[in-house]
C-alpha cells in the first residue's frame, strides 16, 4: 500500500524552511501532494496578495523533489473537501501549529479525522526562516 501525505500551505517565496518541511514529509511516505492556497484565498484570509501568484509557486513546489503533487485548496478555508479528494493517510504540519488551534483553522475535528483513517503529524518547523521574515529583510533593507 502506498503511503499518501497531505500537506497545504501558500509556500510564498519558497525557501528552504519549505524544503526543510518538504523533506521532511518525503522520509515519512510514498506520495507527498501539497494542496496550494490560491490567490483569491491568501488575499482574502491575509488581507493581501502573496509575493509570487499561484502559477509561480505551484511550479516552485513541482520543480521540489520532495513533492510527488500540487493540487489547488479548493476549500479555501475548509479544508476538507481537497484533503478527501487525495485521500491521505498522513496530514503533516509544522510544530509552530502545536500551540495553535490547527483543527478549527483547517475546520476538521479528530472524529473527523478518525472516521476518514488519517493522522495527524507535527513536523519540526525551520527556525531562523520564514516568508515573513524575507519580506522584513527586503523592507527594510536588510539584505
């Protein structure tokens, strides 16, 4: 049986904090998909547009050799309906979620994920990068 992870994410300016996690996500199954935020979602959920628009980085993670997938969140804020349509086995998201709400932000429950046979990973997250960060460093010029 081949081993499927999910993972979703807006991967904006895809740096090696990404490929940290993607890596990561390879070593624990066979098939890695990583459902992508769309345009419309980053801006509505964060209030602006990301950096590089859905195209860009939806090549960026497929030219990533730890990625098998890359599907559109077809959701939006609810996740479910593109996790059902990969059917993972593993759902895999960085530890910086550990102390946050991650089943109402991706609106599942336990149960949920329960009923539809599917754990729930937390993965070391990559300190010391983040797109945030970036965005700083060029702000302020400090690159």
């Amino acid at each position: 049986m081949i081993k499927t992870l999910y993972t979703g994410g807006t991967f904006d300016v895809f740096h090696y904090g990404h490929m940290n996690f993607l890596r990561q996500c390879s070593k624990i199954a066979d098939k890695v998909v990583v459902s992508l935020n769309t345009d419309e979602f980053i801006e509505y959920y964060k209030g602006k547009p990301p950096i590089m628009n859905y195209e860009e980085r939806k090549k960026s993670l497929e030219f990533c050799k730890f990625v098998d997938e890359v599907i559109p969140n077809v959701g939006g804020a609810d996740s479910k309906p593109s996790i059902l349509q990969v059917k993972p086995h593993i759902i895999a998201i960085g530890d910086d979620w550990a102390k946050k709400d991650y089943y109402t932000q991706m609106q599942f429950t336990q149960d949920w994920l329960d009923e539809n046979d599917i754990v729930l990973v937390y993965l070391a997250y990559t300190r010391g990068i983040s797109t945030t960060e970036i965005k700083k460093r060029i702000i302020n010029g400090t690159i």
